[in-house]
C-alpha cells in the first residue's frame, strides 16, 4: 500500500513539473492555427479554430506536417487527432534537442479545403 502511494506521488509530481512550451499563432482562410512546441516532451500540438464560427474547435482535418530541423534535414509527420483532458488538438512526437531554428510547414485540409500554415521555432 505505501509503494502505491509513493508511486502515485511521484507520477503528481513529475507531471505537475512545469513545462515550457513556446505557442505561435497564424491565420489563414477562416482558421486560426496555434503551433504548441514542447521540447521537454518531444511533442508538438496543433489547434485549430474555425473563427467564422465563433472560434469553435475543428476536430475533422487531416493535418500533414513538414519539418525542416536545425541540421537541414526535412522530416515529413501526419499530426493525429485527439482529445486529452478535454483539449483536442493534432499532435505527434519530435527530436527537439538540437538547438536551433525549426519551420514548420503545415498543410491542414478541412471540408475539401486545402489551407497552409509556416511556423518557426528558435530552440536555445
């Protein structure tokens, strides 16, 4: 019984550990996209609003992701879909630990509408 509550305490712990994540926000046709980059996690996030309508959530894209990384090197990541503790964005895993400027390019299709986005990220 105590090693359980060890282990409980150390997983509250390690997950309420503060984490940066650096956000960068862009606009095109109607979308609002906002790139979360979270290097202590290797993750990165896409959401993805619809600000016609009201800035409601878009839970229905295919979200495909180039990703040129510091050394040059172009990475291709389809960014899933998924729902966590009642937040829905498109994600997927990433090396971050290179220091250096990363770009994003996404491509996000939504109702038949193909839609670009261009992030950079400058890890130190």
């Amino acid at each position: 019984m105590i090693h359980k509550t060890i282990m409980a305490l150390l997983a509250l712990i390690f997950f309420a550990l503060p984490v940066s994540a650096d956000e960068i926000k862009e606009r095109s046709a109607g979308i609002e996209a906002t790139l979360r980059v979270t290097p202590e996690k290797s993750m990165v996030d896409l959401f993805l609003r619809d600000y016609t309508k009201a800035l409601t959530t878009i839970k229905s894209a295919k979200v495909k992701a180039s990703i040129r990384t510091p050394d040059g090197k172009t990475l291709e990541k389809d960014l899933v879909g998924m729902e966590m503790e009642g937040v829905f964005s498109y994600m997927n895993s990433l090396d971050l630990s290179k220091k250096g400027g990363y770009i994003f390019d996404i491509t996000v299709l939504v109702d038949g509408v193909k839609r670009g986005f261009s992030f950079r990220y400058e890890k130190r």
